[in-house]
C-alpha cells in the first residue's frame, strides 16, 4: 500500500481539531481516504506539505537537504521519550517516512 506509518498518538500536536477547523474546506475537497487518513494522524506517499501539516502538525525540525538529487526536506516530529518520526519530501511530496528511537 501506499501508507509508510501508522498514526503515533504521542507524534500528533494537540493543536489538532484547530488545525483540521482552519482547513475544514481543503480537508472536505479530499478523497474519503486521505480525509481519513488525516483525521487519525497517518502519513502516506505522496501527500503534500500541506496535508501533514493537517495530519501531524508543526515539526519541531524542518532540515533542507542541500546538495541531494532526490531529497529535499526532512521534517522531524518529536514523540514520546526518544521516539521521532521523520517524513521526507521530494518536489513537494512524501516520498519516504519512518519511526526513529524508542
């Protein structure tokens, strides 16, 4: 499947419900399964800057991967303990996410 992590309850900004109020017409214009998968917290492939953001909130760390053919941006979310979870972008897009740490 296209879907690279599960939701991590302890990765998702409590700013959420204001988040997904804020873009309650972008959100209602998706398809019922990134609507979904906004709503419980999942990153897939392919999605944008944008609909992370709607998904995971703000990362603690945005990284600009200079000199990279492929990679252009890492964006790291703090979790619980020395958890994180890295989603990568590529022309704007995921192209790769993973759990890190404990």
């Amino acid at each position: 499947g296209s879907f690279l992590m599960a939701r991590n309850a302890g990765c998702v900004g409590s700013m959420k419900g204001k988040r997904l109020l804020l873009h309650k017409d972008k959100l209602e214009s998706y398809s019922e399964d990134k609507r979904k998968a906004i709503l419980k917290g999942t990153v897939a492939k392919g999605m944008t800057r944008e609909e992370v953001y709607m998904a995971r909130g703000v990362p603690e760390v945005i990284e600009r991967v200079e000199g990279s053919p492929q990679l252009e941006e890492k964006w790291v979310y703090r979790c619980r303990g020395e958890a994180k979870l890295v989603v990568e972008f590529e022309r704007g897009a995921v192209i790769d996410g993973r759990s890190e740490g404990k």
